[in-house]
C-alpha cells in the first residue's frame, strides 16, 4: 500500500511552490533549475519533479527552450485581476446603477476566466436592500454559470459536468444529464436563470456579453428576492433589460 504523505509534508510541498512563485517573480526573462536548487536547498531532482508538476497546472512555463522557468501570463495576472476588475466595472458603472434603481433590485457583471466565473462588480438599489450576487456561479446551480456553460464546446463541457457538483438544496440538479437539459434550455431562450437552487428565495437572472466573439466571455444579471420579481416584471420584461443594458455596455467593455 502507497505511503500516504503527512500534513506535515504537504505542507512542505505548499511551502516550497510558493517560495518558487516568488524567486520567479523577480525575474522576466526566467530563472534556471540550478538557481531554484540553489535558493532553496532542495536536490536536484526534487526541484525538477517540482518544476514539472508546476508547468503542468500551468503555473509556470520554460522560456525559449534555454531551460529557463517564468511565470504564465495567467499567474502574473493574478494580483492585478481585482485592480483591472474594479476598473472595467468602473467604465459601466452608471448603466448599472441606473438599471438596479429602476429593477429596484441587485444588478451584476461576471466574467468567465477558464473554468471559473468570477465576479466583476454589482450595482445595489438606492431605495431597497439588494442581495449580494456573491462570488461563486457553478454550472449547476446559478444563472450566470448556465449560460455561459451552455456555450461552450463540448470538450470542456464534458469535463466540466464530470466534476462533483454540491447540491445545495433538493431541487438542484448534479445529474450531468439534468444539468446538460438546464444548458440546453438555457442555450434556447438566450438567458439562464436560477430558481432557488442555490439560495432559498432567490431568483437571477443573466444574459450572455460577447464583446464580438463567437462565445460570450462575460454576463448581465439580475439577482432578487423571488417574491418581489413578480409584483414588479415579468422575466421576460427583465431579460429586455438586460439586453438593452448589454448592448450598451459591450461597445465599451471591448475597449477596457
């Protein structure tokens, strides 16, 4: 039977990928496997094990073939994508706000980033308590995840689906053939929506931006207190809206 490593040594492990996360951020034209053995202490074939699995997460890539390590372009993002957030949603911001006032409920901006959906920024009502939209839209159980995911090709949709899904109340569906009929209903009405299968209470809305390519990088939604919706619009008078609001964001986010 495998040895099971200890906490212990894991955590070593963590330790020793952050110290290479830093040494390598000094450097734009890379550092090489002697300079990581080196600055770490570790044998030569713990740092080249090491430096194998980190290229295969993409955490770090090799440089004009000269044995070099730097950074991806996706980990030297990732510090700036919160400051580059709050400064596209800054751009927008007043249809936004314009449109959670007159919905008189939370109206928000997410952007897909590889696998994950990550929010960008969220207007809340001057005159009642908006919701948070949160910082999570799975694929199963949120209406940004089902139309973004409903989108995309069927490679990465199957892996995706294959992945462990939460159900986070009865009603959610984890079933990877349930949750495909979601996209599918989602991909046919140009909007997804989530009905308390997340948040008991909770309606959202969104509709897919694809800022001139074929599939949508971002999306508008709306997320309100399920009981309000219906004394206010329909879902359809509120996808209208969310269109025109698309419509008049995308010519400046393609410029951000």
């Amino acid at each position: 039977m495998p040895e099971v490593p200890s906490q212990e040594n894991r955590q070593f492990r963590l330790d020793r990928i952050v110290e290479v996360l830093e040494l390598l951020s000094t450097s734009k034209e890379g550092v090489l496997l002697m300079d990581i053995v080196a600055a770490l202490g570790i044998p030569t074939s713990t740092a080249y094990k090491l430096l194998a699995e980190m290229r295969r997460v993409g955490m770090i890539e090799a440089t004009n073939g000269r044995g070099r390590q730097r950074l991806t372009k996706r980990m030297t993002e990732l510090g700036t994508i919160a400051d580059r957030n709050a400064q596209k949603f800054a751009s927008v911001e007043k249809y936004f706000d314009q449109l959670a006032d007159e919905l008189a409920e939370t109206v928000y901006l997410v952007q897909l980033r590889g696998r994950l959906i990550s929010l960008v920024g969220f207007s809340q009502p001057i005159e009642t308590t908006g919701l948070h939209p949160g910082f999570a839209f799975p694929i199963h159980a949120s209406a940004a995840g089902k139309i973004l995911w409903a989108y995309q090709d069927e490679d990465l949709l199957e892996t995706e689906l294959k992945r462990s899904h939460i159900k986070f109340q009865d009603k959610t569906k984890v079933n990877p053939d349930e949750v495909r009929v979601a996209l599918k209903d989602s991909l046919e009405k140009g909007y997804g929506i989530h009905d308390e299968e997340w948040d008991q209470g909770v309606l959202a809305i969104a509709v897919p931006v694809f800022l001139g390519r074929k599939m949508p990088v971002m999306a508008v939604g709306i997320v309100a207190v399920k009981d309000r919706v219906p004394k206010k619009y329909s879902i359809e008078e509120i996808v209208e809206k969310l269109e025109k609001l698309r419509d008049k964001i995308s010519p400046i986010l393609e410029e951000a």
